[in-house]
C-alpha cells in the first residue's frame, strides 16, 4: 500500500480518562470510528480510506490527525471489499492496542536521546564516524523532517542524491546507520517500522589500487628513517599488525622467548579499547631481526604497561600526525610514491602468500575472520609470479598447437616456436 498522508492535526476536546498502559499516564479517550471511503483518480482511480488517529507532539500533547491510505485500484476491488481492509487497519485503533506515534523532528532524536544512549557503548572510534555521517550527511537532509513521517521514499531520494556525490562504500555506511537510527526508533516506540529496510544502494565497486612494496622499496624506505620510527615500520612490514594495534603495543605484550607478540590492545587517537573480534585478539609470530630491533629500541628501566611507541610525554603516537610529518617526507627522500601503514599490511600479506605456506596460517597472523578476506583483498598477484605461469603455460599449449598445425600441412611462423 502507498504511504500514508498526513493532514492537519486538531487537538483533542477535554474529555479524558486513565486508561491501564503500564504507568499512571492520562491520556484520550479511545473512540470507536468506521472511517470513511471515497474514489480519487479518473484514468485509474483508487479506494482512499479515511480516518482520524492520535499523535504526541515535542511539547507532549496528545492530538488526533486525518490521515488517508491507499487500500487498492477501484477494478481489483469491490466496495465492499476495500471497507473491509479498511476495517482491519481500524481494528487496532479501535481495540486500543495502537500507540500514538511521538510527532518528534529527526534533528531532536538524533542529538537529544539516540546518541546520549547509544555513544557510550560504542568503541571511540564508531562514535567519531557516526557523528561525522550524523552532521555532515543526515541531518542537513533528514534533520527539519518528523521522524514518524520518514518514508521508505524520503530514504531512497536521499540515497540518490547522496550517489552521485560520494562514494558507494559511504552510500551503504549511510543507510546502514539510518537503518540503526530507525530501529531503535521503532524499539522506543517513536515509529511503527523502519523505512530505511528493502531501500537499493549503488553496487559496491573497488576501484582502489591496493600498492605492495619491493624489497628495493622497503629498505630504500627504512634507510630514511630514524628510531624509533624505523622500528616502528620495519615491525609493520615483518608482522600484518594494523595501525592500530602497532600504536597500542605495551612491552608486556612482546614475548622475547617465544618470540611473539600478543594483540590484546588497539589504539585510536589516544584511547585504548580492546580488538573488535576474536580473531583480532591473537598471538603473532616474527622473526629475530624484528626480536632484535625491539631489544635495541627498549629501555634500561621500562614498566610492563610502558607503550612501546610514544611522545615525549609517554602518550600515544598519532597516526595521522606520523605519516605526514614523518613518513611522508621518508617516502619522499627515498623517491618512491607516499605509503600509509595499510600498506605494509598489504605488502606482508602479498609476500607471505607468496612463500606457499597454508592460507589458515596467514589468516591468523593477519587476525581475519573469515580467510576469503585475505585471499581476496589483502593478497596482491606477483608480476613474477604471473609470468611464471604465463611461461609454463605456452610450454605446454604451444608443442601441442605446433602438432596440430603440421598435420594440416600448414607452415608454422619459427618465432611462436619455444627452443
């Protein structure tokens, strides 16, 4: 059925009683009412139902509003027929069961009661991303506009719009936070569904060129940095550690004897949180030159809880902050194209794919849930790699082609000839 209309609201006269709802709460008196059918349309009219249902404004007021639906087109149904969906969609209005929809803009919503409650149980970094997409992209849009009154088509404009500006990945990070808005909107009792469910976004396309370093490029790279910044990379190379879990490394994490790291902590932008899987919280295994550029880089008198990588102040590094002050100009120095630190994520999970070792064991050095993400998305082909098998495979499809040829009696050109 089409979506409701909303027409003007009156507020109701002063009769009212206490009803049971759960709390001592007074509210208006249940009325019974048919509601009214009528015709709109020429060419493919329609049955319209009519009726009358109770909203509570911002400032708490109960009042009741016209509303209209769309039951169907007059030729697939009878008169009768369309009182009787009519009918059913009074029926919990007139039983007392429908609660009055809060009359509250998706501005106050947001800023006033979902972050307040939800903020505190995500992780710092979730906050910071959904208060960017909140202020930069719903609100301008969604923000004036009353959340009960929020369609499935007022989502899918937006989604439009928003699809010829920004970039897929963003599009479907858009409505998945409006879907969560909308959810607990529904939980709360402030709306009757959640129009941001069945909405089509952009097909999810990866254009982006993931970059892998050559040996020459990695210590052309470490050769340009100073400690403990050249540890810092060299420890990123050799172990698939994200940045966030490089910069959260304490000393009691490092295992000098069994020479492995435990990942038990991330930082971002300063705060500390736990990894976000189990698969993240692992233990990781590297090599002596790693064991031995930690035991240069560490102190006479360290704490267990001592970050391994801080500011002058013992704080968390910046991430941000180190790669344009720091590893920016290294790559610059060294005359090869600008890195971040996924980078060196990529190129450790390209060269270890390339030993031939089990896939499961790269999976839990790299800390993936599932081991279709590191094949797919973090194992890069090696031009050697793939002209080795394009040289094995003219070995054996060109002898076969060449025979094939001769008992035709055509000549062969020499030069497709493999000597």
């Amino acid at each position: 059925m089409a979506a409701l209309n909303t027409f003007k609201c009156a507020t109701l006269p002063g009769g009212e009683t206490t009803r049971a709802t759960g709390k001592e709460k007074t509210v208006a008196r249940p009325r019974y009412q048919q509601g009214c059918l009528r015709k709109r349309g020429k060419r493919n009219p329609v049955w319209v139902g009519c009726y009358r249902d109770d909203v509570i404004t911002d400032d708490e007021r109960r009042v009741r509003r016209q509303r209209s639906v769309i039951l169907g087109r007059v030729c697939d149904l009878s008169k009768r027929q369309a009182l009787q969906r009519l009918s059913e969609r009074l029926a919990a209005i007139n039983q007392g069961k429908q609660k009055p929809e809060r009359l509250i803009t998706f501005e106050r919503f947001v800023l006033e009661r979902w972050e307040p409650s939800l903020y505190p149980t995500l992780r710092h970094s979730t906050q910071r991303n959904y208060r960017w997409y909140v202020r930069r992209h719903l609100l301008p849009f969604f923000g004036p506009m009353r959340l009960p009154e929020i369609g499935a088509a007022d989502v899918q404009l937006f989604i439009s719009r928003k699809s010829k500006q920004i970039a897929p990945k963003t599009i479907i990070c858009l409505r998945n936070l409006l879907s969560k808005i909308f959810n607990t909107a529904k939980l709360w009792e402030y709306v009757s569904g959640n129009p941001a469910q069945g909405t089509q976004v952009p097909a999810l396309v990866d254009t982006r060129e993931r970059r892998t370093l050559t040996p020459q490029q990695i210590h052309a790279l470490l050769a340009e940095l100073t400690e403990p910044y050249r540890t810092m990379v060299f420890l990123a190379v050799l172990s698939g550690l994200r940045r966030g879990e490089i910069f959260g490394l304490r000393w009691r994490y490092v295992d000098f004897v069994g020479r492995s790291v435990t990942v038990a902590e991330c930082s971002y932008q300063g705060h500390s949180a736990p990894p976000k899987t189990r698969a993240s919280r692992r233990k990781v295994f590297l090599s002596d030159e790693v064991f031995e550029a930690l035991a240069r880089l560490r102190p006479d008198q360290v704490q267990p809880d001592d970050m391994i990588f801080h500011s002058n102040v013992g704080t968390p590094l910046n991430p941000e902050h180190l790669r344009n002050r720091v590893l920016n100009p290294a790559c610059d120095r060294a005359k090869i194209l600008r890195v971040g630190w996924h980078t060196f994520r990529y190129t450790y999970a390209t060269w270890a794919e390339a030993t031939g070792e089990s896939i499961k064991a790269l999976q839990a050095q790299l800390g993936h849930t599932d081991s279709r993400v590191t094949l797919d998305v973090y194992t890069q082909p090696m031009p050697d790699a793939q002209r080795r098998v394009a040289a094995k495979v003219a070995r054996v499809l060109l002898p076969i082609a060449a025979e094939s040829v001769d008992e035709e009696a055509i000549p062969i050109p020499q030069t497709l000839l493999i000597q």
